[in-house]
C-alpha cells in the first residue's frame, strides 16, 4: 500500500468535513492507496496533478511508486481554482 500524506491545506479542509463525509473519504483514499483501481482518477488539465471523484467531492493529489500527497479536498463547487496552473 502507498503511504499517504495530506498536506496542510488537505487536512484543514478534511477535519472541517463532517464526520460521516470524513470517514467515507479517508476509507476511499486508503482503498485506492491499496491497489488504484476502481475510482473515477484523471490527470488534471493544466495542472501537475490527478483528481479523483468521489461522489460530490474531488481529492486532489500526486503519487509516485511509494507515495500519494493529497493536496486539497472538498466539494465539487469549492475545490477547483485554488491551485496555480502549470
């Protein structure tokens, strides 16, 4: 399994989820940090990173072979626009 880390940004915008949004989440990261199939990921145009749908909420996101840094999470409508394009 890739380790994840959640940065500053990702983990404020995550604990001001509420709880049951917040476990959903968190278990869909880890189920997708344990074998990257079966979710809805593509890379961002313009943008050096993925995005991956999970219902109304967007993960936004990097990974290499080891890794996966969460960057920003939220809803759909307030997630985009936060991020300097390339």
């Amino acid at each position: 399994m890739k380790q994840i880390r959640y940065t500053p940004t990702a983990a404020a915008a995550l604990s001001r989820l509420d709880r049951a949004t917040r476990l959903t989440l968190v278990a869909d990261i880890l189920a997708y940090a344990e074998d990257g199939t079966g979710f809805d990921v593509i890379e961002l145009s313009g943008y050096d990173a993925k995005r991956m749908t999970l219902g109304d909420y967007r993960v936004i996101f990097t990974e290499t072979r080891e890794h996966i840094a969460i960057f920003d999470l939220g809803h759909r409508a307030e997630v985009y626009g936060n991020w300097p394009r390339r």
